[in-house]
C-alpha cells in the first residue's frame, strides 16, 4: 500500500524513510504495558511504602476489603448496567487486533465509562471513609482506621486509574490511526 495523502504520506516523502514501520514498532501490546505497569507500581510501592527504619511497611496497611469490594461493585455493576463490558475487554486487544472505526470509538467510550466509574466508586468510598471519621471523632483509638479508609479509598483508585491510563491511550492512539488512514484512500 502506497501512502498518497494525509499526515503520514507528507512526513514520508519529507524525510525519506517508511513512517508505517516506525509507527508499527511504537504499537505495543496493551497487555504487555500493563505488565510493565504492574512491575513498575510494585517497585515504586515498595520503595515508597518504607517506615521510618527504612524497613518496607506491613502489607496489610494498605488493604481493607471493604473498600476495594465498594470500588469494585460500583465499576463492575456500572460496567454491566450500560452495558461497556464487551468493549471493555476488547480493549485489552488494540495492538493485537484490527478494528473498525466505530469500534475504536466504542472501545474508547467504555474505557471512559470504566474510569469514571473508578473516580465515582472512590468518592463515595471516600465520603464513608470520611463520615466514620467524623462519626467517631470524640474516640482517638478509631479516628485514625477510619480517616486511613478514607486515605486508601483515593489510593485504589489512584491505582486503578493509572491502569486504566493505557487503555485509554491505545484506544485514543488506533483511532487517530484509523482516521489517518482512512484519510490517505
């Protein structure tokens, strides 16, 4: 296929070189990214998550269940309810497989959908983190788990956003591709 139009065609023939092949080896596959991701986040949160000793934190201070189970019902009910879910996981596809323009859009909408959703969860897991706190102010001995629900509900989804961010980029990044080469036929 020759490149006849467009933006792709025009930084081609200006530099001389087969732009298509460079912009296939920036496509990475959306799972591998997340692997890196996860890598990337375990080492960060190991370093981070040190005492005062330098001695890495007790895991079990950055969990409570409920939370996580609040945040994960409301995006996965969210999910089904405006039904995104197929789209969704096709998302986690772009780089390995070919779709359609309208697909692409759908698949971007429901990454959006997805993170909205992970942003409203961990407000209102937030809200009752904050509300227990309030509730038990007078009582020093509670204050401090219940204003630490309230912390660790911003920090799931600050995590849950960060790996979600390369679902929505390789959505974004196949469409604006699509629509380029759309332009050149």
């Amino acid at each position: 296929m020759t490149l006849r139009s467009g933006f792709l065609s025009r930084v081609s023939e200006e530099f001389g070189f087969p732009i298509r092949e460079v912009f296939a080896m920036r496509k990475m596959n959306v799972k591998l990214s997340l692997l890196f991701e996860v890598i990337l986040f375990a080492v960060v949160f190991y370093l981070a998550a040190g005492s005062a000793n330098g001695f890495p934190a007790p895991i079990q201070y950055f969990i409570n269940i409920p939370t996580i189970l609040i945040i994960l019902a409301i995006v996965i009910v969210g999910m089904l309810v405006f039904g995104c879910q197929k789209d969704f996981h096709k998302a986690f596809s772009i780089g390995q497989k070919n779709y359609s323009l309208l697909e692409l859009k759908n698949i971007k909408l429901s990454v959006s959908v997805c993170q909205r959703l992970i942003v409203c969860g961990s407000l209102i897991s937030i809200v009752i983190g904050v509300i227990s706190f309030l509730q038990n102010f007078s009582d020093p001995a509670t204050t401090g788990p219940a204003l630490a629900v309230a912390f660790l509900s911003a920090f799931y989804g600050a995590v849950l956003e960060y790996f979600t961010l390369p679902l929505y980029i390789a959505s974004e990044r196949a469409i604006n591709e699509a629509m380029d080469l759309g332009e050149e036929e």
